[in-house]
C-alpha cells in the first residue's frame, strides 16, 4: 500500500484549508480512515471518495478535511 498527506490549497479561501490523504494499491477492501486532532476524532469536516477498485484486485481512496482557518485554529 501507498499512503501521502498532502496540503490542498482552497480556490474560495485565501488560507491553506484542505488536507487530501491519498491510499493507493491496498487489499483487502476493507479500510477505515479517521482524521484526528489530538484524540478528538475529526468526522464533520470529511469528505471521502467511493473506493475505487484498479483492476489488479487493489484499491485506491481518497479522503479530504476540511481545515479550520482563522484565529486561534491549529490550522493557521
């Protein structure tokens, strides 16, 4: 399996607001990504893609959060 975490700039939003996390090439289907800042689990900024089968009995996922922008975030 491949996994990165990239930063992904907003076209609406002059501040950086989206990190993408990109699994490639896993097996078996059955996978479960979770965003986390500190032990609070990050579930209502999360957008993920349907997982994705690419022909060689692997998958790929993509699953993006929303970052906080603005004063006193973690993000800025």
């Amino acid at each position: 399996p491949s996994v990165s975490i990239s930063l992904v700039p907003s076209s609406s939003q002059p501040s950086p607001s989206c990190l993408l996390c990109s699994l490639m090439d896993f097996c078996p289907a059955q996978l479960q990504l979770r965003w986390f800042q500190g032990q609070q689990e990050l579930s209502g900024r999360v957008v993920a893609t349907d997982l994705v089968p690419n022909g060689n009995w692997t998958y790929q996922l993509l699953v993006l959060l929303e970052t906080a922008s603005g004063a006193g975030s973690a993000w800025s």
